[in-house]
C-alpha cells in the first residue's frame, strides 16, 4: 500500500535530513558517503552474528554519515508505518518512549510521532556518537528526549503508566544470552499493557531468533507482521539507492507490535 506522510511530518524529516547531510558533506564527498552505504549494508549482509557489530558499524565517518542521512531517515519511514500496527487506542495513551538501542534516534522518534498526545523519549545506546545523533533527531521532530549511554539488557528501564518501549533494528546485534534477558523484560512489559514495536530485517538469517520472540509476544497481544513501506523516498536516498546498487523502493521490515491495531483502527 502506498502512503502519503503526513505533510507536517514530511516537512520535518526532510528538515532532519537536509541537517544531517550538511553536518556530513563537506567533508564527505556524495562518494564517500556511498562508499559508508556500501559498508554498513555489506557488514549486515555478510556478517555472522556476532556482538560488537554496532561498533564496527560506527568505526569510520564514512559509516557514520550513511546512518545519519542514509540508513536513520528509512528506519524513520518504516517505523512510521510499523506504528499503525499499534492499536490507536494504546498510542493514544503513551507518555513516554523508551528506545532502546536508539542509534541516531529514528525508531523513537517516528513513534512519537504516530502518538497523538504529548510523548517524550528515553533514548539508550551504548554510542556516544549515536547518542549525539539522536538529540539532533529528537530536536528535529519536536520531541522532548533524555538520552542514556548504556548497555541491554544491564541498563534496562523500570518502567511505569504510559511507557511504551521501541527496539528498531538493534535485538540482533545482542549475544544470545542478552538477547534472552531482553524477552523476558519485553514480555513482561507487554504482558502489562505497556506499548511495544520491535523492527527487524526481513532477511530471516539477521534475526534467526525472531519465530521464539513471535512464538511469546502473539499470545500476549503482539501482532508479527512483515511490512513492506511503499514511501516516496527523499531524493538523497533515491539518490543513493541508486548509487550504491541498493533498493529501498519498497523498504521494509518485520515487526512485532502490542497491542495490535484491529479492525476499529482501520485507515489509520
Ligand atoms: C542498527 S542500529 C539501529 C539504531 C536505531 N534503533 C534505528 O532504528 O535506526 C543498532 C543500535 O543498537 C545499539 N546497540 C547494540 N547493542 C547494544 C546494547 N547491548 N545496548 C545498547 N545499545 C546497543 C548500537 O550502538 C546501535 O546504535
């Protein structure tokens, strides 16, 4: 399904990128920042799991500008989308946005922005430089943020009414037993009503674990969809897409979310 973001919103991201390709070029030429796209996109396709790959993801200012003007403003879109799967009802009722593994802050940002009411985010990542990227980001869409440095599952949140919790694209980077300790905590938050979306890669073989976390969360009221976000991508990804050889035409994701949107929640 093709859909239009909303206007303000549209606005917004396009502002958020135009800032970040600036802060990122000078000094990186167009190809430099393709190279990073390049980069980043080959450590996730060939890579075996294993910890230590968000590091390596953040290791050069190539790889770096191609997460803040490349892959942050997909997660943003995707995220976007993916919210819609959380029943209107609970957004509605959200307060606060724990997003763990935050990165530059897309997942929580594009989150707060599907809530209706007035949202504010606790970002966490063990990245400095992420950390900074998601105050920009936060900045950008209007959103009051705390961020954290500080690593899951140690520096999980408690959490309270009105919390929600966001995991975009980061339960795959976990060794095994942290990524255990992280259902159990996601489980019983969403078995107490608190809002979830977790994002991953459609590709089955970055998150294999995903059919246990699906197997937990259903029954809990999670919806386990595969989402493919037919957006009008900004012309610097069109651009890039281009040049990199990659093709986000149709970005996508798979996506668990509690509670899940029904019927009443239709054209959302
Ligand atoms: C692929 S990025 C995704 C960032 C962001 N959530 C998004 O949607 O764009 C994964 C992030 O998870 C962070 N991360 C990986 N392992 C972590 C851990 N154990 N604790 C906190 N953050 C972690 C990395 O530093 C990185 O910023």
């Amino acid at each position: 399904m093709h859909r239009t973001v909303d206007e303000s919103i549209r606005r917004e991201l396009d502002a958020w990128l135009s800032a970040a390709v600036a802060r990122v070029s000078p000094p990186l030429t167009f190809a430099e920042v393709r190279k990073g796209v390049q980069a980043v996109s080959s450590l996730y396709v060939e890579r075996r799991p294993s910890a230590g790959l968000g590091a390596r993801t953040t290791e050069s200012e190539g790889k770096r500008a191609a997460l803040a003007t490349y892959y942050a403003p997909l997660h943003f879109l995707i995220t976007l989308q993916a919210a819609a799967a959380i029943s209107k009802s609970a957004r509605a009722g959200i307060r606060r946005i724990h997003d763990l593994g935050c990165g530059t802050g897309a997942a929580g940002a594009a989150l707060a922005r599907a809530c209706p009411g007035p949202v504010a985010i606790e970002g966490i990542d063990r990245s400095g430089w992420a950390l900074r990227e998601a105050r920009h980001t936060h900045a950008a869409f209007g959103v009051r943020s705390r961020t954290r440095r500080a690593a899951v599952p140690e520096g999980l949140p408690r959490l309270r009414a009105g919390d929600a919790i966001v995991m975009g694209w980061m339960a795959n980077e976990l060794e095994q037993e942290a990524r255990v300790r992280l259902l159990d905590f996601v489980a019983e938050a969403c078995g107490e009503g608190h809002p979830l979306l977790v994002l991953e890669p459609l590709a089955r073989r970055v998150a294999p674990w995903w059919p246990t976390w699906a197997a937990r969360l259903v029954p809990l009221g999670a919806a386990d969809l595969d989402l493919h976000a037919e957006v009008d991508l900004p012309e610097w990804i069109a651009r890039l897409d281009a040049a990199s050889g990659l093709d986000h035409a149709i970005p996508g994701a798979r996506v668990l979310a509690a509670p899940a949107a029904d019927a009443n929640d239709a054209g959302d």
